[in-house]
C-alpha cells in the first residue's frame, strides 16, 4: 500500500479503533477490546495491513525509545574502569 493510500485508510479509520489499536498495542485492553480490534482486522485486507504496518511502527519506537537512554557517561567510566 503506497503513502497516500495509507493516508486515506488512516482518515476513514475511526476514532474508536484507532483508541482500541493503541489499547492493544499498549497491552491496556480488556479480551473484549481485544476480540473488537481482531474483528476488525478479519472484516478487510486494508484493516490488517493498517494493523500490521502500526504495530511494526510502534514496536520499532519501542525499541528507539529504549536506546534513547543510553547513558554514555556510565558507559565511559565502565569503559575506563576495564582499561
């Protein structure tokens, strides 16, 4: 799915699922929000792909999120400390 087309799927994508898809991917939704967001993914390939290409997204912000706090000071005096 190219940029734009993303862009239009966003936009006609509710409110309601969006809240639901960020419950889930935040591992804050009940089985019954869970059940709801599964749902929705079955209903269409543009639901799933949508799911799947935020979830990448939000898994890969995770995952700079956690390297944002490097602390290099301790790394140096560890560093200086092995030499």
């Amino acid at each position: 799915m190219n940029t734009k087309a993303m862009e239009s799927l966003f936009n006609d994508i509710g409110d309601y699922h969006k809240d639901l898809i960020i419950k889930v991917l935040s591992d804050n939704a009940s089985e019954e929000e869970i059940g709801i967001v599964n749902e929705w993914i079955a209903q269409s390939e543009d639901h799933a792909l949508y799911f799947h290409q935020i979830k990448n997204s939000w898994q890969v912000s995770s995952i700079i999120q956690k390297t944002d706090f490097f602390d290099t000071e301790t790394a140096w005096k560890k560093a200086q400390s092995l030499i």
